[in-house]
C-alpha cells in the first residue's frame, strides 16, 4: 500500500475559496452608491443606485499579468483568516469596501483603508474598476472595445 504523507493530504484538501466580488459603497449618497467588481471569469464593474438598481455594467478582459495577480490574491487569502468587519466602514459615510468570496464569506473595511490582508485585493479593485469605467487599459484589465466612459461621482 502506498503512503501519502499527512501533510500532502492535509494541503490537498485546504479551502481554496474563489474572489466573487470586491465592491466600494458610499450610504449617503444620491447616484453611483455602489461600484462592484464581478471577478471570475472575467471583470465587470456594475454601478448601482441607492435603490441597487444597476445604472452601468462594463465588462472587460484579465491582462495575463491581471490573471496573476488575482490569482495571487485568491492565494494570499486562502491561508488567511479574515474578520468580518474591519474598522468602522462607512462611518461618517467615509465610504466602505466588501470582499465576497465563493464559499460565502464576506469581509468589510473603511475604504482607503485596507488591512494589511486585504491590501492586494484592494488594490486589484481600485484598478481594474478604474480601467473599467474609464475605458483605459491597465497592466491588469483591458476594457471591452465597446466600452464608453463613465463619469461615477462619490465621495474620495
């Protein structure tokens, strides 16, 4: 009979949860609430209204260095415990930041303030949203070729 090593097995069978979304919220605001970010297969940023309705939805494509990086991301956060809540988002309507994961687990932060755990998967958001709605490439994401800029106007 052929031994697998317990620690193979045990890192064979680690959760390994996919980045569903990753979403910026403004509470008191009047137009462009909620600018979220779709991540799998490919980006799209979906812009909504106080009332969730989408106003816009920009699709695009992952770069191979966009594909890495997220890829990274979802790494660095498979062996990474992550609270529920992270400081006080969106207190004062300083903003706030949501990450959603495939198993179900969701996690939020001020906005501009990612912990150090969620830096990465802040950072993939602010560019590939911002590729997104302003129908410029960058290293990450390459927008749609139908793409048509969006003015979003939300708090810093």
């Amino acid at each position: 009979m052929r031994r697998v090593p317990l620690l193979l097995l045990l890192a064979a069978c680690a959760p390994s949860a996919e980045i569903t979304s990753i979403a910026s919220w403004f509470g008191q605001c009047a137009g462009a609430c909620r600018v979220e970010l779709a991540v799998h297969p490919d980006p799209v940023v979906r812009i909504r209204d106080p009332g969730d309705r989408v106003l816009l939805e920009a699709p695009g494509r992952w770069t191979p260095a966009g594909e890495a990086e997220r890829d990274q991301v979802e790494a660095d956060l498979a062996d990474t415990p992550l609270q529920d809540v992270y400081g006080c988002p969106d207190c004062a309507d300083g903003g706030g930041m949501e990450l959603a994961l495939s198993d179900g687990a969701v996690t939020r932060w001020e906005y501009a303030r990612p912990p150090d755990e969620l830096a990465g998967a802040d950072a993939l958001f602010h560019d590939a949203a911002d590729a997104l709605q302003t129908c410029v490439a960058s290293d990450l994401v390459a927008p749609d070729d139908a793409c048509a800029p969006v003015t979003v106007t939300s708090p810093p």
